[in-house]
C-alpha cells in the first residue's frame, strides 16, 4: 500500500508593489505556496520526495512535527554494490556516468575523495569490488525499451532523480525495487 500527496506550506512574503491609484510603492504581505509532492510506500518502507534536498529536509522534519516525533525517518546505509549489480541484471543500458570514492588511498600515501566520470564497464566494476563501503554515489543513466532517466545512488540511501519521471512510471517503479532488493540482500 502507498499513499501519495503533496505537502503545503504557506508563507508570508513581504513584497512591493505599484500602487496604481496612489502612484506609490507600497509593502504588501502575501502568502508564498509551497507544494512538495511526494510518496510514502508502505510495503517497502521507501518516503520517495519529488523535490530538492532543501524541500526534503523541511518535509522531514515537518513530518517528524506532525507525528510528534513518534516514529523517526533515518537515512540508511545503501549497498552500492548490489544497486551495481541489480541494475546489470536487468535487459537495460545501463551507463555508469560517474562514482565518488571516499577515503581512496592514491600513490605516496594519499588520501581523499576520487570521483571518477565516463569509465567503462571493467574499470566501474573494478571500483566497486574494490571500494564497494567507500562509495558514496554512483550516477547512472537508465535506458529501458520506452524510458530514459538519469539516477544519483547515494550511499546515505537517498535515490535522487535527474530526469522527468512521474511516481508512477514503471522506470520508477523498477528502481524502487532494485533499491529495496539491494537493501534485502
């Protein structure tokens, strides 16, 4: 079972504006919408949030607010490995266009974050074998017979969107499984 809905948040905005009949500039107070879509899938336990990392945060928070923090929503490490591999398993094109390592060791004793864009195939595979716990995204464009999209996997478990899908799409819907068979094993 899923829901979906959009949250709304009204904002007051001070603005100015021309007042036509006084021939004046005056402050005016509005109120702002603000829609976030999103959808809570009971039967995987995935809140997928249909907007900016800001507007993630504050419906977070706000559902943490309204529920009076009775239940918490926790970002949970995601095993890019098999993300990896459960993408390979489907009859798509799956092009790897970059992966961010953490804590990568270099030549000469160095370290820092390597990020890697347009490798191919071996060389991803490679990576991920060897770094598989230090990676901290992987971003994949996604061809089936019908769609296209592009997927940022975050090892924090955020699964960002790049492209325009719609909740119910079966591109969507298909890596919102990947993600929770990754998550099972």
């Amino acid at each position: 079972m899923a829901i979906a809905g959009h949250f709304v948040e009204k904002t007051p905005v001070k603005t100015e504006t021309f007042d036509a009949s006084t021939q004046q500039v005056v402050d005016r107070e509005i109120n702002q919408t603000l829609l976030i879509p999103f959808q809570l899938d009971f039967d995987i336990g995935l809140l997928s949030i249909f907007s900016d990392q800001s507007d993630t945060n504050k419906l977070i928070s706000r559902i943490g607010e309204a529920s009076d923090f009775s239940f918490s929503i926790t970002e949970t490490q995601l095993p890019i490995d098999r993300i990896y591999a459960n993408l390979q398993n489907r009859e798509w094109a799956v092009d790897v266009s970059s992966i961010r390592i953490q804590n990568f060791e270099a030549e000469g004793g160095l370290s820092g974050t390597y990020s890697v864009k347009d490798v191919g195939d071996m060389r991803i595979r490679e990576l991920i074998d060897s770094h598989s716990s230090d990676i901290t995204i992987l971003r994949a464009n996604i061809k089936t017979p019908s769609q296209e999209a592009t997927f940022g996997f975050f090892q924090s478990g955020t699964v960002r969107l790049y492209s325009s899908l719609e909740s119910e799409d079966p591109l969507w819907s298909e890596v919102k499984e990947i993600t929770r068979e990754a998550y099972d094993g």
